[in-house]
C-alpha cells in the first residue's frame, strides 16, 4: 500500500519527465519505422510521412498513455481550478460575497472550536499530563453548593489518602485566596495560590530561577517564602533574577521572600501571580474542605483501580468521624475534567449555534450558486457542445464550490487567529488556566471544514445542471429550467429561514440566561455604589480603638461630601469565628451553613440597597453598652430554624464552644453575599461594629452616589488619604467589578448574540438574493400579464405573494422547530429562562418583510415601466 | 491491408506478454516481434501500443529500462518481470482452454452432446 503510494507520488512528481521521455520513445518509434519503410523502397519523405501515419493521433496516444499512470485526474484537477478562478474574476461580486459569507462562518465555527481544541482535545500543558487525576470529595445530595459535585478535601482526609494509598506516585494540593500585596503606601490584591512541596515537580514545572517549595518551608516558625509566576515577575518585578532572595511585604506586614521564579507561562486552573507554601496536616477538621488534591498515578494504574482504593481508604475514616461524612463520596477524575469544570458547557452551545450560522452561510452560497447556475446554462451547454462530459461538468461545479470554500476558510482561519489572540478571555477560558490557540488540529478542522461546505454548497446547482436538458439551453429554451431551479430556490430560502429563526431563538434563550445572571437576585443594588479599602499605618493600626476612630472619622467626612449619598464600612470576615449556632435546638449544619461573620454600622444595608425583610435595622444605639444584637440573612434564618421566624432567637458566636457570646436576633435581611460564579448565597450573621471585639486594621468602605459627576469621589478619596495617612486605592464601581466577575458569561452572552445578529443578517441577505432573483426571472410572465389588461397592482401582489408564501413556510418551519428546540434545550442545558416570544417575532417578521420587499420591488420595475420592454426580457 | 483482422479487445496485452517474454525489446521491436508472431495478420495500431506498454509496467508486469538501440539511440526496453511470466502463463492457459471450448461449441452438432 505504502509502496503503490510512494510509486503514485514519484509519477505525480516527475510528469513532466515521464512526459518527454514518452514523445522520446514515440519519435524513436516512428523514426525506425521510417528506417525500415526507406528499406523497403519508400522515398525519405514519404517514408516519414507513412510511418506517421500509421502510428496515429500522437495525442491521443499520449492521453491515454498519462491515463495508464493514473496521474490524470491532477491535470484536470488543476484546470478545474484555472477555469473556477477565471471564472471568480469574470464576477467578483458574486465570490466576495459567496467567500465572505462563507469565511465569516467558518472563521466563528473555528474559532469555538479552538477553545474546544485547547479544553478537550489537546494534551494539557505537565509532564505526561494523562496521569495526572484530581482527587475529589463528591458533595452530598441537596448540598448548599452543588449536589453530587467534586468538592476540595480537608488535611486530615488528604493526609490519610496519601499515607494509605499505593495508587499514586506523588500526591500534592493547592488552595487558592488573594494576596494583599502592600508596596508604597497601597495593598494591591493579587491572586495567589498555595501549593505543598513537591506540587510543581509533580506537575514537571521546575522554576526558570531559584527553587520550589520544600518540606522546611512549612514547619511551625519557618520564614515565609514565596514563588512568582514568570509574568509577574517580568511585568512587575523587573525581570531581575537577582530579585530571588528579595521580600514582599503582606497583608498585616508579613515578609515573604522569594526564593523563586516559575516558568514562563506556567498557569494551573488560574492566573496566580504569587505562590505561598501549603501544609497539608493531619490536624483540623475534616469539614474544613479546602484543599484541591491532585496527583500522580503509577505507571500502569487506571483511575477505577485508584478510585476503588480511594473509596475504600474513605470508607474507613468515615467510619471514625460519621457526622463529617454525612452523604460524602469521593471521586477520582482526571485532570481535564478539574480544570475544566469551572468553565462550564458554553463552549458546546457556542460550538452548535455556530454551526448553525455556518449552515445559513452555506444556503447561502447554495442560493447564490444555483441562481448563477441559471445564468450559466448556455455557457454549460456550449462547454457541453464542444466535447465536456456530463461529469466533468459536474466536477467542474464542486471544484468551483471547493475553491470558493477555501477561500472562505482562509479569511475564517484568518479571523478566527485574529479573534483567538485578541480576545482569550472572550470565551470564559482563562478559569481553566489552559491557553488557546489555532494549532495544527484547527488548521485541519478548518480545511476540512472548508472543503465540505463549499462543495456541499456547490452540489445542489451540480445536480440541477446534470439534469439540464442541453439542447434545449442552446435554444434558450430555458423556462422549464428555471422553472426547476425555482422550485429549489423556494426550498432553500424556506430552510434558510427557519434555520435563522432556530438560531435565534436558541441564542435569545441562553443569551438571555447568561446576562441576566450579572444583576439577577444579587441582594443590593449595584448601580452607582463604589469601593475601595481603607487601613491605618503603623502604631496607629495596631490599637483597635484608635484605628475604629479614625475610620468612623473617614466615613463620617465622606458622608458629609455633596453628592455622595451615604458611605458605609465593611469589615469582612474580620475575625471569623469557629463556632456559629443557634442557642437552642441541635440543627445539624453542614460546612458551608455555618455563617460568616461580619461586622458592620448602622448605614450598611441602607448604603447597599439590601432589604430588611423583618425585623429592624442596626441603631446608633446598639452600642457597648446595649443588648448585643444581630441580623442574619434569610440563608442563615433558614438554616438555624427552618420553617420559623428568626425573629428574638439567639445565636452563639465564638471561638470555641467554651468561649462565646450569645446574640439576639433582631432583623432578618434579603441574602445579598455570594461567591464569583455561585448559585447559592453564603449564610450570614451580621453585628453592630461597636459591638465587636473584633479586630482589623482594613476595612471596605462602600459609597453610594446621589451625583457623583462633580468630583466627589475625587473628595472622597482626598479624604482617605488626610485622615488615614495613606492613599486609598481609587473608587471601584460595583457593576465594574461585578463585570470583570462574569466577563466570561457577559462576553458569552454577546458573542452569542452577535453570532444570532449575523446568521439573521445572512439568512435576510440570502432569502432577499434568492426572492429578489426568482420574481425577477418572471419578468416577462409579468409583461404578459400587464399587456393582457391585469390591473398592475394585481399584477404586484400576484408576484409578491408568491415570495411571501414561500417566506411563510419558511417561518411557519422555523417557528415550530424553534420551539422544539426551546423544549430541547430546557431539558438539556442549564437554560431556565423562558423562551422570548417577542425576539422569534420579531426575527420572523424580519423574515418576512425582507421576502415581502425582495419580491416587490422587481415586479414594480416591471409594471412601472415599458410592458414592451418587460416584454423582451429573460 | 484492409483483409487483416483488429486486435481483439483484451488480446493485446497478451501478444505484447508474448513477445517480451522472448527477449528484452523496445517499443518499436515489441511491434514488430508481435507482427512477426501473428504472421503479420492482425492489424495493431501502433500509437495504442504505448498506453498498453505502460499499463502493463505499472502492473509490474513489464519492467522498463533506458539503453541504447541497434541504432546508436536511447530507447526504452521492456523485459517480463517473474509477476508477467506468471501472467502469461495464466493467460495463455486460460486462451487455449477457451478456444478449446469455442471450437468445440461452433463444430457441435445437435444430437451429439
């Protein structure tokens, strides 16, 4: 096989060879024949001329000699070729818009499907990444978070896999959390990870400068240390090696010194730019689920095999502590699926909606060919005339089709680099730490691609000029053609129009579900509300009481700013108790039930905007002396007393069982905290600021504007900056930040919409081509009509009604696929949003009115005009 | 001329076997070898000659190779690889079995089968 393939080649390659040793062989031939004819008695000349003769048509013989070779096909392939490009330059309006149609599609079909490339496909970026798992936890049924999820492990649980467990060659965890990075007189927040020794090596990522974490850095008293990400370090520090050994400073003052840099472009699940030291001990809780394992499986291990193992360590330890288990599972994935996860299915909606677009692109061009095929009949006829096979027509067609399709595929891998280095975020991929890029796979998907649209666009007009009857094209007999195109024309433009109505619909539906989430039942409101953190310096920050002074101080003067309407102070999670319950009652809470705690002042939920649903609001009087009090949030009231009122009840808040406060509860409010990306709300307890010992040092101070046009938040920041001694960070709008959260989901959401903008804008250009092309050939149908007496306005409504019925169907097809799709796509997809009736409406009348104007407008040039004229056309 | 009789279809890769299997030759000798053999009644067109020759070499049946002629020219030659000889012994067992029953069919008379 290999062989006959390598003998093919060598005769492709060395044809022209082949050929002149061929009219070699042939002169030779001929020359001893005349040799022996002279022998024989003949004249020179005639000799020659006999022995010509009687070798026959030299051509022929050479055509059919290269058809022996079977290399023939390239030739003709290639003149295909020639005549499709020859024939783009006779008509160049009809290939840019056929080749834009078509790259435009492909380019957005390849682009998705170079996110699917970098996610699903492509080996992910460690050491023989397919021994990599994910060592999970699996949520209980009907937990807070996700039911049946993988969910991080505790310590103590990942300590007793690795001392157990014979499946793993190396085993290491991470656990992620922001970085207070203090430098001149700011904090910047930097994402940060940390990671246990030997993690990056069990990953094959050595650091391009200095070392890795090791076993020292994690004992009790160690010096901190820490590593940065390769672009940090170039884009922050310099890009100085000699920066190893250097210290930044913390939140809270803390030194950490780099001891390394890591290499360039080395990202896992996010874009940590500092990486601190991780000890996974065997103390704690084993509800303390934060720990995200990963490791490396024996060469020969499968993942069942380790999976059982896991299994059958954890059924031991939760034979030992039940109340942590409750419902817990565990799991072993595969890498992939780890970082995968957070980014959701989108890319496969994206990929399917695409798809569509591409298949309106292709009708499209079907439409445009087939009208052109009209046009074309005599030229096929002629070419038919002069020698041209039925097939080779044919071909001729589907080579045109090709080329027209890679051409297109060209521009789509051109926009589709374009739209991949441009915009990586786009598409919510930076969550799984994996870079995209059009690689050699793309590249193939896109040839691929390119060629079976264009021919498969090309192939309807193939088919309905192999069934042209040629005779009768020489004559111009060519209503009965036409007639046939036209009935296919309708069917294309019906298909195109449901297509576009289903594209729609699916895009309004998701679009709609993915924008609606930014605002949905946050709890607050986010519009103009904006942030920044205040902390004190030095001795000042480290008396509690001064400190709350001076922040008072600060929201008191911000307040008093003409346009700001109120300011408030948050301190999150200053100190976050161990134990939070209910006085009374022994609900059993699962981790993520127990409440964080959060002190706060009178003005908090009114700055916010969060609705006290019962109860009262904090008072200037809930001070140190008064009752201690509390609010929870309609999560936590859930929780501790499920089905009752919270109102009167009391909390206990403390460190230990043994040392605590208990807290009355005198307000419930709207659930208005969340994590990025998470469904549910967290519980909350809130207290009055002057009611806690709590201490911090930073606090958030949220402002609401009533007109902050002029300058105020300018003031406000002034005012940060003389009474605290240090420059606040600059005021963050809300909606700002909540954007960058939900970037992926907001840009999904308008990469959807644009795809369903542009396949309509398609469909309507190829339903307008192809309505606009068919009353146009009944031009002189329409001249009879008008010369025979038919009222002109009949005449107009006749033809116009024909391209609307056709429309019609179209729309009638699309709508009730449209809501099947819907249907569809409620069972499958997280979808919960109610189809939008208004938007399939509207595409539809669309639709129609596009159909409407594309048969108008020809039959009122024809009735406008001179009937005789009309008379005379095609 | 005219009295000669046209190759019949599927023959001339067989006379061409044939004739190389006698010795290495080159196009123009492969005519004349097979106009020897057939006693110069079958009347081959010459230019069809080559296509068949090619044919025949892609099959590896024939191997080709460039040397020169009586003449002092470069020519092709053509010889039978082991694969034609195999062929040719086939072929031609398979001519004379048909022949053997054509002959017989068109002398039979009714009655004495």
């Amino acid at each position: 096989m290999l062989g006959s393939v390598r003998r093919f080649i060598w005769r492709v390659v060395r044809r022209g060879r082949l050929d002149r040793e061929m009219s070699d062989e042939f002169a030779h031939h001929i020359e001893l024949r005349a040799d022996d004819l002279v022998r024989a008695g003949l004249a020179e000349d005639d000799a020659l001329r006999r022995a010509r003769l009687e070798f026959g048509n030299v051509t022929a013989a050479q055509e059919s000699a290269r058809e022996a070779w079977g290399t023939q096909w390239i030739d003709r392939l290639r003149q295909d070729c020639r005549y499709a490009l020859r024939t783009r330059r006779r008509n160049p309006g009809f290939a840019s818009i056929a080749i834009l149609s078509l790259g435009l599609g492909i380019g957005a079909v390849t682009a998705v499907f170079s996110v699917i490339n970098a996610l699903d496909f492509r080996p992910l970026p460690f050491k023989s990444a397919d021994q990599l798992v994910w060592l999970a936890e699996v949520t209980p049924l009907g937990h807070d978070i996700c039911s049946h999820c993988p969910f991080p492990t505790s310590g103590p649980t990942l300590h007793d896999w690795v001392a157990q467990s014979t499946s793993f060659s190396a085993v290491g965890a991470v656990s992620s959390g922001s970085f207070g990075w203090e430098h001149g007189d700011v904090t910047e927040s930097l994402t940060a990870e940390r990671a246990t020794p030997g993690f990056f090596a069990m990953l094959g990522a050595y650091p391009t400068f200095g070392r890795g974490f090791v076993a020292a850095d994690t004992v009790r008293g160690a010096l901190p240390v820490a590593v940065v990400s390769y672009e940090f370090w170039e884009a922050r520090l310099g890009g100085d090696p000699r920066f190893i050994g250097t210290q930044l400073t913390g939140r809270g003052g803390t030194r950490y010194t780099i001891v390394g840099v890591l290499p360039r472009g080395f990202r896992f699940r996010d874009d940590a730019a500092i990486w601190t030291p991780l000890q996974a001990t065997g103390t704690g809780s084993r509800n303390d689920r934060l720990l995200t394992a990963v490791a490396r499986l024996k060469p020969g291990r499968t993942l069942a095999q380790s999976n059982s193992e896991l299994e059958a360590i954890t059924r031991l330890i939760a034979g030992e502590s039940p109340s942590d288990f409750r419902g817990w599972t565990v799991q072993v994935g595969t890498l992939r699926s780890l970082l995968t996860a957070p980014v959701g299915k989108g890319r496969f909606v994206l990929f399917a909606i695409t798809v569509l677009v591409l298949i309106i692109a292709l009708l499209n061009v079907a439409g445009l060919l087939l009208g052109r095929a009209v046009g074309r009949e005599q030229e096929m006829a002629m070419r038919t005339a002069l020698g041209a096979g039925r097939s080779s027509l044919f071909r001729q067609m589907l080579v045109e089709g090709a080329c027209i399709g890679v051409t297109g595929g060209a521009l789509g891998v051109w926009l589709a680099v374009w739209a991949v280095r441009a915009a990586p975020h786009w598409i919510a991929l930076d969550a799984a730490g994996i870079a995209v890029s059009v690689d050699q796979r793309v590249l193939l998907f896109a040839l691929v691609i390119s060629l079976a649209v264009g021919t498969a666009a090309a192939l309807l007009p193939a088919l309905k000029i192999g069934s042209l009857d040629l005779n009768d094209a020489l004559r111009r007999h060519v209503q009965n053609f036409s007639q046939q195109v036209a009935r296919t024309s309708n069917v294309l433009i019906a298909l195109q129009v449901a297509v576009a109505l289903a594209v729609v619909t699916a895009a309004g539906i998701l679009s709609r579900d993915f924008l609606e989430w930014r605002y949905f039942d946050l709890g607050y409101r986010p519009d103009s509300l904006y942030f920044t953190f205040v902390s004190g310096t030095g001795e000042r920050a480290k008396d509690p009481a001064a400190w709350r002074l001076v922040a008072e101080g600060v929201r008191e003067r911000i307040a008093a700013i003409p346009g700001i309407g109120s300011a408030t102070l948050e301190y999150r999670n200053a100190s976050h108790p161990t134990v939070v319950h209910p006085a009374e009652g022994t609900a059993q809470l699962s981790a993520s039930q127990i409440p964080a705690v959060k002190g706060v002042d009178p003005t908090y939920f009114t700055t916010f905007g969060t609705p006290v649903l019962a109860g009262r609001n904090f008072g200037t009087t809930d001070g140190p002396g008064s009752a201690s009090v509390a609010i929870v949030n309609r999560a936590a009231a859930r929780a501790f007393w499920p089905g009752g009122s919270a109102l009167g009840k009391r909390i206990f808040v403390g460190d230990s069982i043994s040392n605590g406060e208990l807290l009355i509860v005198v307000g419930v409010v709207e659930d208005a905290e969340r994590g990025e990306l998470e469904e549910r709300h967290w519980p909350m307890v809130y207290r009055p600021m002057q009611q806690t010992k709590l201490y911090h040092a930073a606090a958030g101070l949220y402002v609401r504007c009533a007109d902050c046009g002029n300058g105020a938040l300018l003031a406000a920041e002034r005012a940060v900056r003389e009474s605290t001694g240090r420059s606040a960070t600059p005021f963050k709008s809300v909606i700002d930040a909540l954007d960058t959260q939900v970037v992926g989901r907001q840009s999904s959401a308008v990469i959807l919409d644009a795809f369903a903008v542009f396949g309509l804008l398609l469909a309507a250009m190829g339903v307008y081509g192809s309505v606009a092309y068919a009353a146009s050939r009944r031009v002189r149908e329409i001249g009879i009509r008008v010369a025979l007496g038919a009222p002109r306005r009949t005449v107009v409504q006749v033809v116009a009604r024909r391209g609307l019925i056709v429309a019609g169907i179209g729309v009638g097809i699309g709508i009730v696929s449209a809501l099947l799709l819907a249907r569809v796509m409620r069972l499958l997809v997280v979808a919960t949003s109610p189809m939008n009736g208004w938007i399939l409406a509207g595409a539809a009348l669309l639709m129609l009115c596009v159909a409407g104007v594309a048969a108008i407008l020809p039959a009122i040039r024809a009735t406008a005009g001179d009937v005789l004229i009309a008379l005379r056309a095609d | 001329m005219t009295d000669r009789k046209s190759v019949l279809p599927g023959t001339l890769d067989l006379l061409i076997l044939r004739a190389v299997s006698l010795g290495r030759l080159h196009g123009y000798g492969v005519l004349l070898r097979v106009m020897q053999i057939t006693r110069n009644e079958l009347q081959i067109e010459q230019g069809a000659l080559y296509p068949a020759l090619y044919r025949l070499e892609r099959q590896g049946l024939l191997a080709a190779e460039w040397g020169t002629s009586d003449n002092n020219r470069r020519a092709k030659f053509y010889q039978l690889t082991p694969d034609g000889r195999r062929r040719l012994q086939e072929e031609s067992d398979m001519w004379r079995a048909m022949v053997r029953v054509m002959s017989a069919a068109l002398h039979a008379r009714p009655g004495e089968a």
